[in-house]
C-alpha cells in the first residue's frame, strides 16, 4: 500500500508509546487504502513478535484473511445512509463481552460517511466510554460529512494519496506483468490512486489507457485518422469512452503541469495544450451522459483534438 508508510510509522510509535487513542479514525479519498490500512493496523496492536505487524504469525495471518475472532469489520453497502443502526447495535452487544483469544478486540468501521444520523449517533455512545479491551478504527473519505462529536473523540489521520512514484512501485509489486513505463503511465493516468489504477489494470483497462497516452503523438504526426479507427475499436460503450476521457485528462494535465515545472513527463504536452484539452473532455463528458451517438462524439472529438495538437497553440 503505497503513501502509507508515514503514517504507519507514526502509528507504530504511538502503539510503541502506550498512546495510541482508543478511536482512530483514518481519513482518505476512496482507493488510497484506508481499509489496507485498518487491517494493517489491527495486526499492530494485536500481533505479538517483536516487531508489530509481523505479518507472519497466525493472529496477522488470521487478520488478513479476515477469520480472527477479536477483529470485526463493518461497513454499509456503499452509498449514503448504507450504514445502519442495526450493525451498531451489534457492537454494543459484543463490545463488552472480554476477547476472545487476544487481549484486546478490534472494531474496524469503514467508510463511517455512509452511516445515518442515527447509527452516528449510537456510535457516539460506545466511542465515549468503551470497555479498557476494546479498540475503534474508523475510516471515511472526508472528516467534513461527519458529527463533530464523532472526530472529537478520535484521533484522526489523513492518509495522503501516494506519489506517482509510490503508485507506479506498487503497481509494479503487485502485478508482476507491468512494465515499469506501464506502471508511471497508469499511475499518472489514474491521478496516483492506486486503488483505482489496480482496479482499472485487472479489469484490462489498459488498452484505453495506451491510446489517451498516444493521443498528443498521433495528432501532432497528422494521423487523426488512426485515433479516429482506435477509438471506434476500443471504445464501443459509452463507459469505455467516459473511461478513455478521463484518462486522457488526467495524462494530459498531469504531463502539462510536468512540463511547465521541467520535469520529465512520459507524454509530451504543453501546459496550453492541456488546458485547451481539459476543455474539450468536459464537453465530451456531457456529451456522452447525453447520450448524443457515440460514433458523433468519437469523430468530434478528433477534430476538435487534432486542432489542438495539430500545432495551432
Ligand atoms: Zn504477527
């Protein structure tokens, strides 16, 4: 899990210290590992070799595969109000019972943003005066969408997204397969979320990636026509071709920011071009929600990017 380590260090030594708060609550936009994270630190405190997490002994590894009877995970469905009252009642059914095979018992709550008032408010209940064995680890996306009674009773730590460096080298870790070139260009054309560049790799996403990075290249040689061809055979759907604007903005503002500070960018983009680019993808993403034909929007869309690399900025 890449841009984690920081704060896994400060974590560590909060554990270490005896001054880890009994609600933590892990802050951090969706796929920048929040949930990697809560089960990373309930191995900390629950792991007993000498250096926690160890990652190895059988509480870790029962963790990890989601089977240890002390660390209980809940979450809703995904979406506003998915996070019921009926799971938090559940808890307070347990959270007194004493552990059952460690010393201490975890409760990880993800993404607590989804949580109605209610359950938000029941929650406040336990986080006031929970049992000595008992341990909160909360995560959401953002600190703003919850009571404020909830973060004054937790220690809250912001995970930062990862570099695109730490993205590319945990892309690389995880798949084998990927090309270091690969692995920067997903990482750029995911904005460095290594959640979603992961999800977006496995789900063979690539092929549209390829072609927003080779985009820029293909206009400035003057061959619209073949973007004009791949477009039509990679984005048949009008998700893929949301897919590939997205991606084209992201590489293009990324490598257009790079460019203006002089650094190295994978794809060659003028911080104009990227503007102008930026402008031309919000277009297109209404066009597309809009459902214009898609066949319309493709050809659009060379002509009005072929007019931007085609070398009249
Ligand atoms: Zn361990």
């Amino acid at each position: 899990m890449p841009g984690a380590k920081e704060l896994k260090r400060t974590l560590s030594a909060a554990l270490r210290e005896g001054i880890l708060s009994h609600a933590v609550l892990i802050e951090g936009e969706k796929g920048s590992g929040k949930k990697e994270l809560s089960l990373w630190l309930a191995k900390a405190i629950l792991c007993r070799s000498e250096n926690r997490p160890c990652e190895n002994c059988s509480v870790c590894r029962k963790i990890e595969s989601g089977n240890h009877p002390d660390v209980e995970i809940y979450g809703g469905s995904g979406g506003a109000r998915s996070f019921h009252i009926e799971s938090i009642r559940e808890i307070k059914n347990s959270l007194w019972l004493a552990p059952n095979e460690s010393e201490q018992k975890v409760y990880i709550l993800l993404n607590i943003e989804d949580m109605t008032q209610e359950a938000q408010n029941a929650l406040l209940k336990s986080l006031e005066e929970p049992p000595a064995h008992a341990r909160f680890i909360l995560t959401c996306d953002n600190r703003k969408s919850l009571l404020d009674t909830i973060i004054s009773r937790s220690t809250v730590y912001s995970l930062e997204p990862p570099t695109r460096e730490e993205c590319a080298a945990a892309l690389r870790e995880k798949f084998g397969e990927i090309s270091e070139k690969e692995a920067e260009l997903f990482a750029i054309a995911y904005g460095g979320n290594f959640g979603a560049a992961s999800e977006g790799f496995s789900e063979g996403k690539s092929e549209i990636v390829f072609l927003a990075a080779k985009v820029p290249e293909l206009l400035k040689n003057g061959s619209s026509y073949v973007l004009a061809a791949e477009l039509s055979a990679k984005c048949k759907t009008r998700a893929d071709l949301l897919e590939f604007l997205e991606r084209l903005l992201n590489i293009t503002g990324r490598c257009g920011i790079d460019r203006a500070a002089g650094k190295k960018a994978p794809v060659r983009v003028s911080p104009a071009e990227a503007v102008k680019t930026s402008e031309i993808i919000e277009r297109g993403k209404t066009s597309v929600l809009q459902n214009c034909s898609l066949e319309l929007i493709e050809s659009w869309l060379c002509m009005e990017l072929s007019r931007v690399f085609g070398g009249n900025l």
